[in-house]
C-alpha cells in the first residue's frame, strides 16, 4: 500500500439570520451548531475537515468561501443546518473558484417524532432550501456540476458517500499534471485501433500531461549500470524468485535494463509509464522490460504496455483513490461452467509485490515467443510469473468515443486458485455476472481490450471521479 492523501473538506453550513434576529428563535444558532459540529465529528475519521463558521448571510457565504479557496480545500460540502437563500449558496460558489461542491441533503432530527419544539423543527427546515438548490443552478448555469448526497447525519451510507466524493475531487485535483511517459509511443508492431490514442482529447478531459521518452535514452542508461548496481538486483531476484528457464546471463541483462528503466523513470519524472516493446525496443535493448516494468509497479509507478494511455490514466485514478498498485489485464482465456476469465499480459504488467500470499514467483523465459527470427534480439526474454491474490477487483479504462472519452467499469473477484503455468503474471477474473452477459455488454458499450485491474472494490468512488470530470461511466457488469 503507498501512501494517500487525507481529503480535506471545507464545511459550508449555516442558515439565514432572520430566523433568529427576526423570529426570535434565539436558541436556533446553538442547535445549528451542534449539528455542523456532529457532521464534523462524523467526517473526522476519513477527512480533515475544515469548518470555519456556522454561516448566517451573504456576506459570511463569501468569507467562508475565501477562507476554503485559502486553504486549498478538495472539495466543499454544503449542509444547509436550516434554510439557506440562493445568495449566500451563489456567493459560496463565486469564491471557491472550481473547487468541487457536494450538497448533503440532511437534516437535524433523525426522523419525524410525533412531537417537536420549534427549535428542533428549525434544524430540518434546510430540506428546502437543499431540495431547491440544484434547480436554482440549472437556471442559473446550465451544465453546473455538483454533488449530490441524501441522508441523515448519523446515515453511515450517507457518511461514506460523502467520502467517497472527498476521495474523488482529492484524485481528479491530483490528476491534473500528472506525466505519463510514452516510451517511445502507440504499439505500432500491431495496430490496435481500439487503443489508439487522442492525446489532446485525453489531456483536456483529465489534465494529464503527456511527454515522450526515447529508445536511445534506455539504451545509453543501459551502459552506465554500474557491475555493482547490476549484481545487487540480481542477488535480489534470486532472493525473491524460483528461476526456471532463464540463465545467468538473461538475468543479468534483464536486471541492467531494469536498473536502466527505474532511473530514465526518476530522472524524467513521469508518474505512469506507457510503454511499447515491439519493434523497436527489445530488439534494439537486446531485452524485453518486463522485470524492469513490474519493480517500477512495486515502486509506485503505473505501467502499462503496449503504449496505452487509456489505462496509463485508469491507472493514477485508481491508484490517487486507494494507494494500490495496478494490474495490467486483458481477457485471455475462459472457463463457462466457472465463470472465470484467464487474463494478464505478456510480462512486466504487475509488480513482483502483487503475487499471491504464500506463493513465490517464478522468472521464465516467454511462452510462445522466442525471438529466434527477430534481428538483434535475445532468444528468450525474461519474464514474471505468478497469479494475484484472491478477493475483490475492479477493471478499470477509458474508452474514446464520439463525444471523448468515457469510462468502463467492471467489477468482480480475483479467483483463489493455483498458479497457472502461463509465463506471464495473471489473474483468473470472475465478475458479478455471466460471461454471457460481461461479454455482450463489452461488445454493446465499446472499450478497449486493455483494462486496469485493482484488487480492490472503489466502483463507488470511480462514479464520483467521473461525475466530477463530468465524463460518462458505463458498467460492464453489474
């Protein structure tokens, strides 16, 4: 687990002050309080929560909001403690200036008793003004994105939603500048349209930055490996590995490289690496990077091979939201009676860490590859092998249509079973519906072959992530 961000939530809540300067509902402000204070408390755990003061006017509205943009909050929650007009909600919005607003319709009762004070019934008359709100925005600014969640305070649901939205605007914020390193580009050794890219499109719609590194680059850090660097990640790979088909010398060569790739990965600064193997590189490096990809996945790097920034970028979004590192999966081979999906990818597309509990790696050289007929390559590459552990996983890419991009989900279990002798990394995938159906709705939305594999289940999280990007989120299970 890397580490992760604690979102920071600024806590918009107050009503106007009529109630008590004019209505003489003097206690109202007390009871007001208590309920932000509640709300706090209850965020507390997951949140830093930044509540500057309970609101009563405009004016309050666009302190509270200076006092929010200052701070650098990730999102701020709009509890409307009682009513609220639409110039204190518009005077909020004026001064956060993009910061990404949820509105939590609650209230201060946890019900409907069969008998209140004025007082108590002041604290839900925020139902309202929160009823109303979103329909004041659509006039207002067509288009408007906001959040929106139901519940009461002490509604765990509501609670974890609202984290969940936290979580979200943390990683759509962090997203924004991200690098993601073409090495060297697209795979261009078999055209996959499916995953042919529109950089433009993808940097607008996410801001994530894009630059490309070079062959060349790999192959001059190849020769300034020092013998000493080289030995020390060899001995660790026998360490953590059961070598089988490699020798000593396919080993030695695949650690340079992967001492090669980490450092042009650090000294280019990029946060994902796209990278493409054929035709160019392993034949040029004299080596195929998969041992190198699969370190820089434990080091918390994302990796994806053949060149897709589609999952390049699933990948960050997965990885701001829970901190784990990312598989890189294709559908590959499956079983109907189990409703399993044998899936991974040629090498280098999970990290060494990412093996299953009480199981070891393996180093093999390729399984249907050898080379033998490619100019200047090796005979036999080294790759990892082993399965992932068991439990839950989500996959996880982005698909180009006519609109941009959009996101597939799916969600599903990493099957707990033995290893396959496959010479690859891989997870046996079973999702919360048929084949029949997970298939046809892959043929039905449109995606690429290429996914993003989390062993995690953040579906409710990615929602929120493309809410706030405003992108459209299509399930490919249920």
């Amino acid at each position: 687990m890397f580490s992760l961000q604690k979102p920071k939530i600024g806590l918009f809540a107050g009503g106007i002050e009529q109630y008590w300067t004019e209505c003489g509902m003097d206690e109202l402000p007390a009871a007001m309080e208590k309920g932000a204070l509640k709300l706090k408390e209850r965020l507390a755990k997951d949140c830093e929560v930044l509540y500057p003061f309970l609101i009563k006017n405009e004016t309050d509205a666009a302190k509270a909001g200076k006092v929010f943009l200052e701070n650098e909050v990730d999102m701020v929650l709009m509890y409307h403690a009682t009513y609220i007009d639409d110039m204190m909600s518009v005077a909020l919005i004026n001064e956060i200036r993009g910061i990404f607003p949820v509105l939590f319709l609650s209230q201060g009762l946890s019900g409907i008793p069969d008998s209140f004070s004025l007082i108590e019934s002041g604290t839900c008359w925020g139902v309202n003004s929160a009823a109303q709100l979103p329909s004041s925005f659509k006039r207002l600014w067509p288009g408007f994105n906001h959040g929106f969640v139901f519940g009461h305070i002490e509604n765990d649901a509501a609670i974890a939603e609202i984290v969940q939205y936290a979580r979200a605007a943390v990683c759509v914020k962090n997203l924004k500048g991200k690098k993601i390193g073409l090495l060297p580009h697209r795979s261009a050794g078999v055209p996959m349209y499916d995953t042919f890219p529109d950089e433009t499109r993808m940097m607008g719609q996410t801001g994530i930055k894009i630059v490309f590194l070079y062959i060349n680059e790999l192959l001059e850090g190849m020769k300034k490996v020092k013998d000493s660097e080289t030995d020390n990640l060899i001995k660790e790979l026998y360490k953590i590995c059961d070598v089988v088909e490699p020798t000593e010398e396919e080993i030695a060569l695949a650690a340079q490289q992967a001492v090669a790739l980490e450092r042009l990965v650090r000294e280019r600064e990029v946060d994902a690496l796209a990278i493409d193997m054929f035709p160019g590189l392993t034949p040029i490096c004299g080596m195929i990077p998969c041992v190198g990809m699969a370190r820089l996945i434990d080091k918390g790097i994302v990796v994806a091979t053949e060149g897709d920034l589609s999952v390049s970028v699933a990948g960050l979004i997965i990885k701001e939201l829970c901190g784990k590192p990312v598989h890189f999966f294709e559908n590959l081979m499956f079983d109907e009676e189990k409703n399993w999906v044998l899936g991974g990818h040629e090498g280098g597309s999970a990290g060494f860490s990412m093996a299953k509990r009480g199981t070891r790696p393996k180093l093999r050289n390729t399984q249907y590859i050898n080379f033998g007929k490619v100019p200047g390559a090796p005979f036999n590459g080294v790759l990892p092998e082993f399965i992932t552990d068991p439990g839950p996983v989500n996959l996880l890419t982005l698909f180009r249509c006519e609109g941009g991009y959009e996101f597939r989900l799916a969600r599903g279990e990493s099957v707990d079973t033995h290893p396959r002798d496959v010479h690859f990394e891989h997870t046996i995938f079973k999702p919360n519906v048929s084949l029949k159906n997970y298939f046809s709705r892959i043929a039905e939305a449109g995606t690429c072959h290429h996914f993003a594999l989390v062993h995690a289940d953040i579906s409710g999280e990615i929602e929120k992530v493309a809410e706030i990007l405003n992108m459209k989120l299509e399930y490919l299970t249920g």
